[in-house]
C-alpha cells in the first residue's frame, strides 16, 4: 500500500540585487534591471523552502570567463556547487536536492554585458510511502 504526503509549500527569497516576486512561490531574478549589468558587480540570492528549488534560465549573456553565476545546493559559497556558468550559453534548469539554492553573480572591472534572467520557484514531489 502506498500513502501520499502532501504539504503546503512556501518559499523565502531575498537578495543583494534584483529579485521580482511574482507570487509567494516563483519570481525571477537578475543582476540588474538596466539593460546591461555594471562592472564589479556581488550579487547574491538566497532561497529557502520546505521542499525543492527550481532555478530556470531563459536569458543568458556574462563576458566569457571573466563574469560568473555560481549556484550552490544550500545556503551559502561553502555548499556544494551545483554550477559555475560564463559566456553566452542558456545553462541546464537547476533543481536544489534540498529545502536551499544560493545563487552569486559576480563581475569584473571590464566588460558590461546583458546579464541573466533566469525564473525561480519552490517545486513539491509527492513522497511515497510504502
């Protein structure tokens, strides 16, 4: 026999840079709300939630190998990287394996560029129990 456990899902979000809620549970995060990011640039997003956290790219364009998104799977840079992308390439969906996703963006002194959009969202799996 199997039991399904649903709970209610939330989900906190803050940042150093832009995050735009759109409803208790997604919105979407970037590192400026200019058409290109500034030079020297410390972003960082934090995401908490009761169950997973789901990170969608649907913009993409840093200066290749010198500006960087680093995501982590928990609170903080000493977490375990997920990913460090560059360049002009969309990055794969990133989805934390817990209740945490800590996101940086960091620039250097040259280079300005039109940053990232990317969509953010708490997501629930059903458990099963046997």
């Amino acid at each position: 026999m199997s039991v399904s456990i649903l709970t209610a899902l939330s989900l906190a979000a803050d940042s150093s840079c832009v995050l735009q809620k759109q409803t208790s549970l997604n919105g979407v995060i970037r590192p400026s709300q200019s058409s290109k990011y500034s030079n020297d640039m410390n972003c960082q997003w934090n995401f908490s939630t009761n169950a997973f956290v789901e990170l969608s790219f649907f913009r993409f364009n840093t200066e290749t190998s010198a500006d960087f998104v680093n995501a982590y799977d928990g609170r903080s840079s000493s977490s375990p990287l997920i990913g460090r992308f560059s360049g002009s390439s969309l990055p794969p969906t990133i989805v934390s394996s817990s209740g945490r996703l800590y996101v940086n963006f960091a620039s250097d002194s040259s280079g300005n560029y039109d940053g990232f959009v990317a969509a953010y969202r708490g997501i629930m799996t059903i458990l099963g129990l046997l």
